[in-house]
C-alpha cells in the first residue's frame, strides 16, 4: 500500500507534547498521530450512527416546518395546560434546572 505524506503546522508546545506522549505509548510520532486520529474518526462515525435517526427526525420536521405559513403555525402550538406544563419542566430539564426549580450545583 503506497504511503501518503501530510505536513502539518502546530505551535512548538504541542508539537514537544505530542512527542512526549508518542513516547510513553511507545510510537513514533507519525504511528501516534495516525492512531489517535484513527480512534477519533471511529468516535466521530459511532456518534453520527447512533444520532441518524434523530437527524433524519429534525430533518423531517425541519422540512414540514418549512411548509407552514404564519397561520398554521400558529394554529398547530396551541397546547393544553399539561402540555404546557410539560414543556416547561422539559425546557428547565434541559437548562439545567431540577425538577425543585433550582440549578443542580448551586447552592439554592
């Protein structure tokens, strides 16, 4: 397999890093760049796996939503109380707030 030659440019401290860490995982400095980028790609492609099926959902909706006129829309978010509710604790969910109101790790 013929081999292919990539130059890279990077400040003088990650560069003595970078050859510091080659040598305790016992590789050269071209191995343990190819190895960590190889284990990085592997990450990136299981994340993007796992995650298809969310993406192709928020396209899905993305594209429908796109569709809807200003009435429409307005139309389709009319929610009921619960609903209401709901949305709001799952919004404070996702902000970082418990379920007691307050941010977890901060002293209340």
């Amino acid at each position: 397999m013929a081999k292919t030659r990539i130059s890279i440019s990077l400040d003088q401290r990650q560069a003595e890093r970078i050859k510091e860490h080659a040598e305790r995982a016992g590789m050269d400095v071209s191995a343990y760049l190819v190895h960590a980028a190889t284990r990085q790609m592997a990450e990136s492609d299981a994340i993007e796996e796992q995650f298809a099926g969310v993406d192709a959902l928020i396209a899905k909706a993305e594209r429908e939503a796109g569709g809807m006129t200003g009435e429409s829309a307005a139309e389709s978010v009319e929610l009921t109380e619960q609903e209401r509710r709901e949305v709001e604790e799952a919004l404070g969910l996702v902000h970082g707030q418990g379920r007691q109101g307050h941010n977890p790790g901060y002293a209340a």
